[in-house]
C-alpha cells in the first residue's frame, strides 16, 4: 500500500484516479479548497494561494499528483488559455 498525494481529485480525472488507487489499496490523501468525498474519501481543505501544503498530508507519501489548474473542458483552447 502506498501513500498518494492528489490535487485536482474533484475533477474529471482526479476522481477516476483517487477510485482507482483506493481500489488497488494504496492510501490516496486528497486536497481540495473545498470539503467534500470524491470516491467515498473525504478531502482535506487546503488553498495553496494562502497557506502551503499541509506537512501532514505529505508525510510518508510516496508520490504527488497534481491535477489542479484549468479545467480541460472549459472552452477552446486559445494561447490565452494555454498560458
């Protein structure tokens, strides 16, 4: 079992990947602005523009996937958004 860190898991991608590391058994440690449960696992506040990352979330994470930024859905993609 591994300890995963994921921002983003309250989007498109970031809810099919906290499933699916909870169904393989490894420990998925989500983080999100907002409290809610993605896949039956609850999130742990954190808004990385005022405060950084909680120590206790990291801790003994074996890895950390950021998913967080722009969704991909939200319109055509012009330099603008790519930026």
């Amino acid at each position: 079992m591994s300890r995963v860190v994921l921002t983003g898991a309250t989007g498109l991608i970031g809810r099919h990947l906290a499933a699916a590391l909870a169904a393989r058994g490894d420990e998925p440690i989500l983080l999100s602005r907002r409290s809610q449960l993605v896949a039956g696992i609850p999130t742990l506040r954190w808004d990385p523009a005022i405060e950084p990352i909680p120590a206790r979330a990291v801790a003994g994470a074996r890895a950390i996937v950021n998913l967080a930024g722009e969704p991909i859905g939200a319109g055509r993609w012009n330099s603008g958004q790519r930026r």
